[in-house]
C-alpha cells in the first residue's frame, strides 16, 4: 500500500490544529466556576456538566482538582506561547525546513503532556461523580459522538 506524503502531512497539520483548539477551549473555565448554563466556558465537563445536577461539595472538590491541574500546566503554556512567537515565519525569508520540524516538534511534545495532564484531571474529577453522574456524562458525550475522557462504569 502506498502512503500519499502529502494527505499525511496535511492530516498530520489538521490533527494538530484541533488538538491545539481543544486544549485551549479545554483549558478555559468561568471565573466564578459556576458549572452550570449560561454564556461561556461550563467547566472542564463540557457543556454536559450543568446538567449533572452537581452538589456544592462537588462544585468545589472539581474547581479545586482544575485549579490544581491549571497551575501546574502554567509553565507548558507558557512554553507553547513562547514557542507560537518565536517559530519561523516562512512567509518572509527563506524556507528553512528543519527550523520549521524544530518547532513543530518542540509544541508537539508539549501538547502530549498537556493532553496527558488532561486525561489525569478528568480521571480525578470521576473520582468526584456519582456513578449515575458518570453514566449521565458518558451518555450525553456518546450522543454527539465524543469520547467521555472518564473511566469506564462498573454497568454497562
């Protein structure tokens, strides 16, 4: 089977770019941590967390473990900034090719730590759900095709 370069490249660029968008989507939250409807970011839950009917302890158990996982990951988007100003701009000047790899890789790793951060985050915030609350989640993530970021259930 011959592998087309160039659809690879381009999916490769296209998969990096959605999981930049969803990190930073992911890494916003509303400044009250209010984890209900409204305007704005609904926590780190998505948009199905208002409907989880969250008790207040949960509310604060959750904004406590993101504020945890948000200060420890200050110094990757930071990095990942700085790295966003300082790649080369192929557009003025020459191409230079392995700058460009440089970089790309350079964010690369950056963006698996912070997906891996993620994936832990979500992990302790199922510790924090209900079992009905988790299958809610996972119901409502299942509906819209996404994958629920949570442990499996002990029921189907």
């Amino acid at each position: 089977m011959k592998i087309n370069l160039r659809k690879t490249a381009i999916a490769g660029v296209a998969g990096l770019v959605l999981l930049i968008a969803a990190v930073l989507g992911l890494s916003q939250q509303r400044p009250n941590g209010d984890f209900r409807g409204g305007p704005g970011p609904r926590g780190r839950l998505g948009p199905f967390g208002r409907d989880l009917n969250l008790t207040e302890d949960q509310k604060t158990q959750i904004k406590k473990i993101q504020e945890t996982f948000r200060e420890s990951n200050k110094a990757l988007f930071d990095r990942l900034q700085t790295l966003r100003e300082n790649e080369p701009d192929p557009v003025n000047g020459s191409f230079d090719e392995a700058a460009v790899r440089a970089a790309a890789e350079a964010k690369g790793k950056i963006q698996i730590e912070l997906e891996v951060s993620r994936a832990k985050m979500m992990s302790q915030i199922a510790s924090v759900l209900t079992a009905e609350q988790k299958a809610q989640l996972a119901a409502k993530r299942k509906q819209f095709g996404l994958q629920s970021g949570l442990p499996p259930t002990d029921h189907p």
